[in-house]
C-alpha cells in the first residue's frame, strides 16, 4: 500500500543514481547513491533496478519523480543517462507507481526562482527549504532530493503533468 505523500526523487546516472524519499512538506526520510562498477551496462542497469525494487518494497512510495534527460557536450555520458533511465522507469511502471519527469531547468526554477541556477545556489537552497538528513550528501542525492521537491510543489501549484 503507498504511503501518503512518499515522494521518490531520482536523478539518473549509470555511475550514479541519486535517489531521495520526500515525506511532506519537506521532510527527506531516506536519501542516497547508487553507485555501479564501470564495466558492461547489464550489470550495472540490474544493480539500479534491483536497489529502486528493494527501495520501493520497503518504502511503497505514491509518486516519482524523476529528471529528464539532458543532451549536453558528452554524447557518452547522455547515452549511459538514457540507460539507466531506461532501467529506472521500466522498474517503476512494474511498481504501479506513477511517474512525473522535469526537465532540469524546472527544477531550478522551483527551487531558486532562476533556471540557470548553479549548484552551489540549489545546495543553500535546500539547506534553507528542507529538512536534510545529518552528513555529507553527494551531488547525485542532492539532486534527487531537489527533484523530489520540484514534484511536491509543482503538483500542488502547477498539476504536473503525468507521463
């Protein structure tokens, strides 16, 4: 059974996988990495899709929210994105749990007011809007929790829009 209000955020990666669990208004209950060995995809796609699996058994989240994909300089790294978004979104639709992508753009705005935030600007603003858990947080949990946060209030403000 989902639980009220539980919000997976997923900023996905092939290297890492930033997943963060929002309770709201904004507390973040479980947040993390998942990081793979380089080597061939297979493996490291069935390490992602394992952990979101336990991760939601154990959670049961309601919604998800998870970044669009962002065609930058490196075609390489856009690619191994786009797999294990793959991955992640294949494993949430066996789930049963709805899926609101946005784009990062989106997610800055929501949290700063500026589209073309830096993360040094989106960490204090996290750090001012939500209740972190204690210790150092990589870029890829940051992250996730910021996409986390995108969705609450832009389902609440906007009526995100679900895909």
């Amino acid at each position: 059974m989902p639980s009220d209000g539980l919000i997976v955020g997923i900023d996905p990666g092939l290297a890492g996988t930033g997943f963060a669990l929002l309770a709201e208004p904004n507390r973040v209950v479980a947040c993390g990495t998942v990081s793979t060995i380089p080597g061939r995809e297979g493996p490291r796609l069935v390490a992602i899709a394992n952990h979101l699996r336990a991760l939601i058994a154990e959670h049961h989240p309601s919604e998800a929210s998870i970044e669009e994909l962002f065609m930058g300089r490196n075609a390489t790294s856009a690619i191994g994105v786009a797999q294990a978004r793959g991955a992640i979104l294949a494993v949430l639709e066996e789930c049963n749990v709805p899926v609101f992508q946005y784009k990062p753009s989106q997610v800055k705005i929501v949290l700063t007011g500026y589209g073309k935030a830096d993360k040094s600007q989106i960490q204090r603003m996290l750090v001012a809007q939500v209740q972190l858990p204690a210790g150092k947080l990589d870029e890829h949990a940051r992250d996730a929790i910021a996409i986390a946060v995108c969705h609450a209030r832009s389902r609440k403000f906007n009526g995100a829009r679900q895909r």
